[in-house]
C-alpha cells in the first residue's frame, strides 16, 4: 500500500466513526440502542398521527372524539417524562 491509499482508508474509518456517532449518540444519551430508539420514536408517531385525525375530526364535528386527542397528547407526555 502506498502513503495516499492509507490516507484514505484512514480518511474514510474516520467519515464512518462520524456517522455511526451521528446515528447513536442521541438513543445511547436516553439509555436505548439505535434499533430500540427508532422503535420507539416510531411508535410515538404514530400515535400522534392517530391523535392528529381525532383533533382534526373533532375540530370539524365537536360533537365526536371530544377527549380522544388530548387522551393521547397526555399519554405521550408522561411516557416520555416516566423514561427520563
């Protein structure tokens, strides 16, 4: 190997050292894995998206799903405080 082809395997060990730490630095902070954090956030979303569709609902026709979005809201809330 030449000086320039280890410059550049360093080079490209050091870019990965960087995106790994990009990709796992958050979820380790919050005492989780990557896999478990994405599943996690996934899990929130979709939550969210379900009590975006009551409010939006509810919004419209007032009469339906009148504690359903802030239900969720709430439970977001403290699941996300019970895991700090």
């Amino acid at each position: 190997m030449t000086k320039l082809d280890l410059e550049d395997i360093n080079s490209a060990s050091s870019s990965i050292e960087k995106l790994y730490k990009l990709f796992t630095e958050h979820p380790r902070k919050n005492g989780m894995n990557y896999y478990q954090h994405m599943l996690r956030s996934l899990k929130f979303s979709l939550k969210m998206g379900i009590g975006s569709f009551y409010l939006l609902v509810h919004s419209i026709f007032p009469f339906i799903f009148e504690n359903n979005g802030s239900k969720i809201i709430i439970s977001l809330y403290q699941n996300i405080n019970n895991n700090k």
